[in-house]
C-alpha cells in the first residue's frame, strides 16, 4: 500500500491557531505523525530577560489569552518567592477566584471547539452562550473580557465589594443551571459525541505516567495529578480534590472537563464566601535574587516557571514550559492507528495551546 | 456600485488567520459568531478556504516563519480583497515589540485597510471594523 503524506494545517477550519501536523496515511489510517510548529513562536522568554520584571507581569498576561491570569499568577508568585513577601490573605483567595474563572472559560470554549470540530455545531453554540457568562463576570469583577490582567507581585490590583459579589454569587448560580440543562448531559450521553470520542486516541495510564501526560489528558487516563494539590494560593485553605476518570479516551477526557467545570463554578464560590476582609496588596520593595521553580495548575495542566533573579531590575533567564509541550508527546501516541476523519478531534482533545507552547 | 460588489457587501466571507497572537483576539472573533453577537444575520460566514475568502481577519504580530504563509494566504485571495487587523500587537507589535523573533506589524509583510486596536480587541470593535472595510469596498468599488 502507498503511503501518502497529508498537511493538517497550519491554516485550518477546526484549528484556531497555527500547527502543522504531517500525518502519514495508508489508505484511511494514520501510521505516523510529525508536528512542525514555530508559527506562533515570538521569543517572550528573551524579551522577558530584556524588560524589567514589573513590566513582565503584563506579557506573561499575553502569553496566552485563554490562560492569561495563571500564567501571570505563576510569574508573580515566582517573583514572590525569589523576593520574599508574604501575599495578603483576601488576595490569595481573589487569585483563586480568578483562575477558576478563567478556567472556566477555557474548558467551555474547549468543549465548544471539540463539538464543533465534530460538526455538532448547535452545541457549539450553547458553549459559547455559557461562555459569555463567564465573560461577563470577567469583565465586571476585573474590567475586561479576556485578559484580566489583575495579578500583580504582592496581591491583586482589583477588589470586589460585597455587591459585586452577590451579583457574581447570582450569576454562577445561573451559569450551573446553563451547564446542567443544556451542557453536561449531551456531553455525557449523547450518542453521536459517545460514537465520535469512545474509544478513540486511548492513551493507558503507563503511557500517560511515561510519555509525561499532565493535566486532564493525564487526569482522563487515571493519573491524578494536579498542581492545586500543592495547595497554592488559596487552594490548601479550600481544599481540593482532583478530578480523575479511568476511560483513558477522547470521551474521558470529555467528563474530566465537564466535571471540572461545576468544580470550578464551586470554587469560585466557596473562595468568595471564604474570602476574608483585609489588604488586597502590599508594598514590594527590592530585586529578586536567586533561583526559584513556580508551579500552577492551568486549565490545560500543569505550568512550569523557572526564574532566575540577580538582583538587578531585569531578570537573568526565565524559562516556561507550558501544558500542551507535555502533551505533544501523548498525542503522538495517541493518532497511529486511528482514521483520518478523527484526527482533528483527537488533536484537539488534548486542548493544544499553541501560543503557550510556542511563546 | 455593480451587482457583485452589491452582494459582497450584503454577504462578506471572511478568512482568519492567528499570525502569533496570544489567542485573545482569535476567541474574541469567534465569540462575534456565536449566539450572543451573531454576526451570521449580517450575511458574515467564516469560511477555511482564502480562494473563496473577500475579507483576511489576522491577529497577532507577523513573524520570520509565519510572514511568507501569511502572503501566501494574501495572494490566494480573489480581488476585491480586504485586510484586516485585530489586535494591538497586530497593528504595531504592541506588547510583543521587543520580541526577537517579531517583525512587528502586520503592515510590515501585506497591506492593510482597517486597524482594530484593543487587547483583546472586543467582539463589537471587530465587527465595527469589518463594516468599515466592507464601506471601503462600496466606496471605491474594487
């Protein structure tokens, strides 16, 4: 049988951003797989060295537009360390408010692009319109839709007073009832989703521990491994659960997100009524020094910062390695062996990231 | 103003490509096709393919690698073609400007007709800027 290479992108409908994967066919199947990537690839990491560190905080902010805020908590609780500075309590608990908004956000326009690269594109829709819930909150609690920019070394730059967090409270109320109605059921049951994910880009808990699967793609396969168990921020005080199914395919990775999701929407609540008064920020004097590794736990797994201080404004190196880089090696695991038509689902169950990957 | 550009107007088909944005502007462009701000009742399609495309939505600063898929797409585009750009970081390099691997703007590698700033620019700027576009091409009529 001839073998036939097909370009997968970097222009594509079911890709928002730019990856080129070459897949190799033999007839309908996929035997092997190649990514090329750099097409988004802008160089943050030298550019970090070349800006002061408090200048950091907003290109962290944009490193990725879907993960904006723990990418900037990371860095900030980095910075944090390497200075020493004890973060007010209100603070903390703001943080975790915000991570799990724009987790949130995250896993309903994932569960979106997924019913849509499936064609089921009505459901696409209800994600979206659950979504802009979401948004909607972002954009009262920190002033803007997408990037919340609202980290900063030392706490938060914004506070919530007691009517923005009744009205929030209100709306999270409404936002689960959305999910329950009209979400979390069709993803669970529904056969045309069971028939598209079932069974399709299985990746055993081995492999996952192997190939150094994080996030929910480790998550579906049974590993559970979440950074929110080192208790960060405010997560030790709440007290956190990882979400972890045993399906080890597409469709698990499916319940792990939709499972997530009231997780989430519950700990946005249960971090507002936990929230003590108090400081929202404190003073930071001085420079960085040292070495220092921050760890986080974004929507797509697991985020690595490695700082490098010398007490100068600048910082001396700063390396990011970011969930969907781990993953790349478990989705090339997962594709031999499936159809053609089920690559872009398989390649988007991971949730590639492709500007934090590429930064 | 001719039938064709008539229709085009009434019916603009829209290519977006990230050129190395942070995927801010990219969900806020398809945030404008979903439920809420809908843009499909204007007759505005998303469509995959640049050959049957009038109107190149790109977000994100032009780079060393991207910028020769990005005229590659430009020079698929049948006339009478528009570009536009979303996004700071699109307009000038913006936040990205010292980034070593970043030429800047998107102006630096094709031409372009609208500047949408923001970051993330908002659903409603997007579409704002699109009816500008589209104003251009009733204007001139090419």
């Amino acid at each position: 049988m001839a073998r036939t290479v097909i370009p997968f992108g970097p222009q594509h409908p079911v890709l928002p951003e730019p990856i080129h994967l070459k897949l190799e066919l033999e007839d309908e199947k996929v035997i092997g797989v190649m990514p090329v990537i750099g097409y988004v690839h802008r160089g943050i990491e030298k550019a970090a060295e070349l800006n002061t560190f408090r200048q950091n905080i907003n290109l962290m902010d944009r490193i990725c537009g879907i993960c904006s805020f723990i990418h900037s908590l990371t860095y900030c609780q980095g910075i944090e360390s390497l200075i020493g500075v004890e973060v007010p309590a209100r603070a903390r608990f703001l943080r975790v408010f915000w991570s799990e908004l724009s987790r949130a956000h995250s896993h309903l326009l994932w569960l979106g692009l997924l019913a849509d690269a499936m064609g089921f594109e009505s459901l696409f829709m209800q994600c979206w319109r659950a979504r802009e819930m979401v948004l909607d909150i972002s954009e009262m609690t920190a002033g803007h839709r997408i990037i919340q920019a609202s980290c900063t070394i030392g706490g938060v730059r914004r506070d919530m007073d007691e009517e923005m967090v009744r009205e929030v409270e209100k709306r999270l109320i409404a936002l689960r009832q959305l999910v329950d109605s009209s979400i979390h059921g069709v993803f669970l049951h529904d056969p045309t989703i069971r028939q598209r994910t079932a069974g399709k880009g299985v990746l055993s808990k081995d492999q996952a521990e192997v190939l150094g699967a994080v996030g929910h793609v480790a998550r579906a396969s049974g590993v559970a491994v979440d950074m929110r168990q080192t208790g960060y921020a405010a997560y030790g005080e709440l007290g956190f659960e990882p979400v972890v199914e045993t399906g080890c395919d597409s469709h698990a990775r499916v319940v792990v997100r939709t499972r997530e999701l009231y997780q989430s929407i519950d700990l946005m609540r249960r971090s507002l009524t936990a929230m003590p008064d108090g400081r929202i920020l404190i003073r930071v004097d001085g420079y960085p020094v040292g070495e220092t590794v921050s760890r986080c736990e974004q929507p797509r797994g697991e985020v690595i910062y490695y700082l490098k201080g010398n007490g100068t404004n600048h910082l001396e190196r700063l390396k990011i390695r970011t969930p969907t880089f781990a993953n790349i090696p478990p989705l090339l695991a997962m594709m031999p062996g499936c159809e053609l038509a089920d690559a872009p689902v398989i390649a988007l169950s991971i949730d590639p990231c492709i500007s934090c990957t590429e930064r | 103003m001719g039938i064709m550009n008539r229709a085009r107007i009434k019916s603009p088909w829209l290519l977006h490509f990230d050129c190395g944005s942070c995927n801010g502007c990219d969900i806020e462009i398809l945030a404008a096709l979903t439920p809420f701000y809908d843009v499909e009742r204007f007759g505005i399609v998303n469509m995959g393919n640049p050959k049957h495309a009038d109107v190149l939505l790109v977000t994100g600063p032009a780079n060393h690698r991207n910028q020769r898929v990005l005229s590659n797409l430009y020079e698929q585009m049948p006339e009478p073609r528009r570009v536009i750009v979303v996004g700071t970081c699109g307009c000038t390099g913006g936040v990205f400007h010292n980034c070593p691997n970043v030429l800047g703007g998107i102006d630096r590698v094709i031409p372009v007709d609208v500047y949408i700033p923001g970051c993330a620019a908002r659903p409603e700027a997007i579409i704002d800027g699109v009816v500008l576009a589209l104003e251009s091409i009733g204007a001139h009529g090419k």
